[in-house]
C-alpha cells in the first residue's frame, strides 16, 4: 500500500520516505500508515525531513522511536496546498535524480576516455620512470582542526582530507595516493599549500607527464588491489613504483586532459544541482507553510 517509512535507529535515523506498493521493513524502520483524508502521504515526507531532525535523541546510536515520532505536530495545510508542495518538491527530486544520472554517465565517460588511450599507446613504463613518489609527514591528530580557519591548510592522510593545521609540506598541484587503512589506493588531485601526512603519498610528475593525466591514469591502476596486510592494510612505495602503465605522448596527454576538464565541469554543475535540492524543497515549503 501507500505508507511513509523513517529509519529509528543509525546515522540516518528520522530520515523519512514514501512508499507505495508491496515492500519489507527491518527492526530499523518505522511505519506511518496515513488513514485521514486530510492529509497525502507523499506530503509527509517532505515536511517531516525538515522537523524530525530535532527529535533525534543523539547518542553513539542515534535513536527516533515510535512513541517520540507520534507525538511530533507537523503543519497541515489544504489538500491543494499539500498537493502543491508535493509538484514542486518532486520537480526538485527528478531534477536532482538526473543530475546524479548525468554524474554517473559523466564519469563512466572519463573511464573510457582513460582505458581507450592506455590501450591506443603502445609505450610502457614503469611509474619510477615518469613520477616520484615521497611520503608526508607526521602531524599530531591534536594539531588537526575538523573545520578551516584562517592561517591553517588542508591536511590529507590515508583515506583523503582529514582536516586543517598550522604546517603544510608541499604547494603546488600533486596526486596523492592513500597508502595505509581500509581505502589505501585512493587518489586525489591537490592543489595549493597542503599537509601530506605519513599515511600519504605524494606524487611528482616528470617535466614530460602531465600531472593531470597521471591522476587519472593512477586512478584507472586501482592501486588497492596492491595492498598487504588484513588488519591495517597498506601500499609499499617502492612495489607501486615498479607497477608498469602505458604512456602516450605529452600533446596526447594534453589533449586527453582539455577534453576530461569539460566532462568534470558537466560533474560540479550536476553536483551543484543535488547540493541546491534541500535549499530548495526548504524555500518551497517556507513559501507554502
């Protein structure tokens, strides 16, 4: 049938959803059945989202239970207002929909942009031969701000950004391979003046390597699958470095990089369309409510 569901228990807890047919809730899913014809169960939701927030009892399990949610007042307008925010609000939601399928087909563009040149270049090298790679430096978790604040920089360590402090140990644009925890061998492209810690990997391009494409290129190698270790996984620099990849010409890689730049500006603009989806559903109810 036609039901609203919200997760009681988690991260997510008082996230709440439409439902419409034959579907199974976990011990972590709560039910509202809507009987009364004053109000549309896809209204709920809406609505909902933007006032169970403050009921969450906040704990190491954040918790909405039944008997907190059935106490909440929520504004009930007319039918034909509740119906109202319901087309624009799910205008927002298709909106957005499409742009995380734009993301999606984006990137997958980018990946065959990437496997198509490797298998077009018929050059192989080893990694030692077209980049340096150097580990950062300690930085004590005390030293690491969870927000920016002025006179600090962007920290990165093993599973990507970790926060801001006072030092920075390169400038300038640089991959960064992840080479200790659970996501050892992911990479990120920074740029600017930056703390690389231990737990990451800096990489220096030759003067005939585009540091660019050497991102995307460290990417498609999937360096995970190099790890050792089952507790603490991690990267050995000096295994990685011997990994062999093939390299096209520098024009090349320069061409290959114009074209990516324009599908990652495709990206930030859908991203910018999810990011603006809640202000936007809070502008239509401020509007209506």
């Amino acid at each position: 049938g036609e039901y609203v569901t919200w997760t009681t228990d988690g991260v997510y807890a008082g996230t709440c959803f439409y439902r419409e047919g034959r579907f199974n809730c976990t011990n972590v899913c709560g039910i509202l059945k809507v009987n009364s014809e004053k109000i549309l169960a896809k209204y709920l939701p809406n609505v909902l989202n933007k006032i169970t927030p403050s009921y969450v009892v906040r704990s190491a399990n954040p918790k909405l239970m039944n008997n907190v949610m059935a106490g909440i007042k929520i504004p009930l307008p007319p039918i034909e207002i509740q119906q109202k925010i319901v087309d624009e609000c799910e205008a927002v939601d298709k909106a957005a929909n499409q742009a995380q399928q734009t993301i999606e087909q984006t990137k997958n563009e980018i990946e065959d942009k990437v496997r198509d040149l490797s298998n077009s270049s018929s050059n192989t090298k080893r990694l030692s031969e077209i980049c340096a790679m150097q580990a950062g430096k300690f930085v004590p978790a005390a030293d690491i701000k969870d927000k920016y604040e002025s006179g600090l920089f962007p920290c990165y360590g093993g599973n990507g950004l970790r926060g801001f402090t006072s030092s920075f140990t390169n400038e300038g644009i640089y991959p960064l391979i992840g080479r200790q925890g659970a996501l050892c061998g992911n990479v990120h492209l920074v740029q600017g003046k930056f703390h690389a810690t231990e737990h990451a990997v800096v990489v220096s391009p030759n003067e005939d390597i585009n540091v660019y494409w050497l991102f995307y290129q460290l990417v498609s190698m999937k360096l995970n699958q190099y790890a050792t270790g089952v507790a603490q996984p991690g990267l050995s620099v000096k295994n990685i470095l011997t990994l062999t990849t093939p390299v096209p010409p520098l024009p090349i890689q320069e061409q290959f990089v114009k074209e990516v730049i324009l599908l990652e500006q495709i990206i930030e603009e859908a991203k910018n369309i999810i990011q603006q989806a809640p202000e936007q559903k809070q502008k239509i109810m401020q509007k209506y409510l």
